[in-house]
C-alpha cells in the first residue's frame, strides 16, 4: 500500500512519496534492475539444486513487500521498494525455502496479470506447476480506496481535528468499493494463482491493524477523533471480504487483525505500524517488527 498520494494507499499511500523513497533509496546505494522483476533467495549452491527444497514464491503490495524497511533487496527494480527483510524472506530463511519474491510497493490486484512498471513482469508470471507455497497480500490499492480515504480524511481533519468531518461528508461510500470491487478482484487473483500452483499452498495475508478502535493520535496520524471508527470499519470491511474471497477459493486466510491488536500506528513503541510523521515510505506501512509478526502468523498458518 502507499500513504502518498490519493491513488494508492497502503502502497501508495500518497505515491509522490514513493518517488522521495526512490531517491532516499538510490543514496544507500540500492541498484535498480529493470530487467529483475523477481528476487530468489538462496542459501547455497547445493541448496538450490535440492530437489526437496520448498519453492515459494511471494506476491503482492508494499504491505508484503516491506516498503519502508532497510535494506532493499539488492539489483530489485526500484520502484518496487521491495525490502530484504519483508515477511517472505523472513520466512524463507527461517524454513529454509528456496523464495521467489515479485512483491512491489503500489501493486493492485490488476498488477497480477500485467506489467506495473516497465520491466516488472506481471507477478502471475512468477508462479508455476513447480510452486509448493505462494502467499498473496493484495487489495488495499484497488479502486484506489485506501489511498483515497486517507488523503480526504486527513485533508478533512485540518477542519475539524475533534470532529467527524470525513464520515459526515462521505459517509460509507468510501467502503463501499470493497465489497463491489475489491473483493470479486482478490477473489480473481487468487483463482489465478490456483490455476498455475494447482498443487500449492496458497494463503492469502490480512492486514494489521493500522488505527485504534477510538480518538487516534493525532497528529502523528492525521486523522479527525470521530473519523477513527469509520478508518476502522473499512480495515475491518478489506479483512472480512478478503476472509470471504479466501474461504471461496479454498485458500488459507492469515487473519492479522487478533495479533495486532495494540500495535497500530498510534501505539508508540509496541507500534508495528508507522505513522504518518515517519520519513520517506515508512508511513503507514508496517516497520521491522511488524513484519517479523507478519512472518510469525505465515509461519503458523503453514504449520496448520
């Protein structure tokens, strides 16, 4: 997702911040390989030729792709903003699996099957018959609802930082596309992945909590007091729809909700989740930690 501009959130949310990431990125010395639409992890040459080794592979936005979180994957195309310490490879290396990543910052569920830069492959093409586990984090970009809450929200809060002005001017139209749109779209790309991964096991990840149930903080997230129910109820509605879609196509949902409970973006130092004061791509995005308890709940799921 991507906290930046209004067409992509969470990888977008507020995607010209995307591009400052991009040149914050370019000064640690990341390179971009256009040509690298994928990432494989690999521990040795002789574990890459062990035939029982699992292959996994990683799909996604930048929830999955870990934008915000050092290092990035070395020689990944750099628009993807696709960390090195993202769940997926926290989980590969910890199982041993042989990891092909094709996450990337922005991506909807449409980016599954075309190409979201040039020289980003669609990320179906990374999954095959040989596949043993894919996990799918996706939908929080799709009719740009996320991204276009969160810009009118805190645009809204400047008004009325005590009010509700957001939910009173738009009410629940702002959710309302999860169920229309963004669910029969997870509900197409997991049957996609299914399709080309028959024999694989498929888990389709939920997102964190990123704000309490109640007031907020701001203006660390720069959202109206009486506006926190409704950024809620549309985390909860992506969660619900995206449990459903799972359940309909016979996948495995990784509910990140319980877990993350008194980790959003308001909760200081137990916070897996950044908030809007953070620097560069950070916002709004899960750091380090919220990563590592993504990870946590993958590895349970695939235990199961």
């Amino acid at each position: 997702m991507d906290v930046h501009n209004s067409s992509r959130w969470p990888d977008a949310v507020l995607r010209g911040l995307g591009l400052l990431a991009v040149a914050a990125t370019l000064a640690t010395g990341c390179s971009n390989d256009d040509a690298a639409g994928s990432t494989t992890t690999e521990s040795t040459p002789a574990a890459t030729q062990a035939e029982d080794r699992t292959e996994y592979v990683n799909l996604g936005d930048s929830f999955s792709a870990g934008t915000g979180v050092q290092p990035l994957v070395e020689d990944s195309p750099i628009l993807c903003l696709r960390s090195s310490r993202n769940f997926a490879h926290i989980v590969a290396a910890e199982e041993d699996f042989a990891l092909t990543d094709v996450s990337c910052g922005g991506a909807e569920t449409a980016d599954f099957r075309k190409a979201q830069h040039e020289g980003v492959p669609p990320q179906l093409d990374a999954v095959t018959a040989d596949a043993d586990v894919v996990t799918v984090m996706i939908g929080g970009n799709d009719k740009e609802t996320y991204g276009r809450t969160i810009e009118l929200c805190s645009r809204a809060a400047d008004t009325d930082p005590l009010g509700s002005p957001c939910t009173d001017r738009y009410g629940r139209s702002l959710i309302e596309p999860v169920a229309t749109d963004i669910y029969p779209a997870i509900r197409e790309a997991l049957r996609d992945v299914k399709a080309k991964a028959p024999d694989a096991k498929v888990l389709l990840v939920g997102y964190p909590w990123l704000m309490p149930p109640t007031v907020g903080c701001y203006p660390e997230m720069k959202l109206a007091v009486g506006d926190v129910p409704m950024i809620r109820d549309l985390q909860t509605s992506l969660n619900d729809f995206g449990r459903r879609a799972a359940a309909d196509e016979g996948v495995r949902f990784v509910d990140m909700l319980p877990a993350s409970v008194g980790h959003d973006a308001c909760a200081g130092p137990q916070r897996w989740i950044e908030p809007m004061t953070a620097q560069g791509p950070a916002r709004v995005h899960p750091n380090e930690r919220g990563q590592e308890a993504i990870a946590e709940q993958v590895r349970k799921a695939l235990a199961n």
